[in-house]
C-alpha cells in the first residue's frame, strides 16, 4: 500500500519537472535567437577612424584604444586583434 502512494507521487514529480522543463525551453530558445541575431561581441564602426586619431592625438589621449586593423575605438577589457 505504501509503494503505491510514493509512484503516484513520483508519477506527479516526474510530469510537474516534464512541463516546467519545456515551459523553461519555450522561454529560452526565443531569447537564445535574439542574442543571435544581435552579433554579441561584435564591434560596430561609429566615427571615422581619422577624426578619431586627430581628436585623441589633439586631447593628448594615448592611442593604445584604438585599433588599426579595424578601425574601431576598443574597449580597456576587450581582447583586440
Ligand atoms: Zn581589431
């Protein structure tokens, strides 16, 4: 009599963990795809990269923020080319 109780109450766990898994599945696959489509880590170009330059060099700015290859403006913590 008691080893029916517990598998009904493991039926009850196992369908409660079954749902909360694909409700936690439909939550994140959409917000998976839109960290996707927003090309994370990617630096987009703001300023030409010259007026750049001019206005860091005429500030007395170091140019250790910039980066040549791309062109970009970078961050203190990023890894660069
Ligand atoms: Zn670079």
């Amino acid at each position: 009599m008691i080893f029916k109780d517990d598998d009904k109450i493991l039926e009850n766990v196992h369908k409660i963990l079954y749902l909360l898994s694909v409700l936690l599945l439909l939550v994140v696959v959409p917000f998976y795809f839109v960290a996707v489509c927003k090309t994370p880590g990617h630096l987009k170009k703001k300023y030409d990269f010259m007026w750049l330059v001019d206005k860091m060099l005429s500030k007395g700015l170091h140019l250790d923020n910039l980066c040549v290859y791309d062109g970009v403006l970078k961050s203190e913590t990023s890894f660069h080319c």
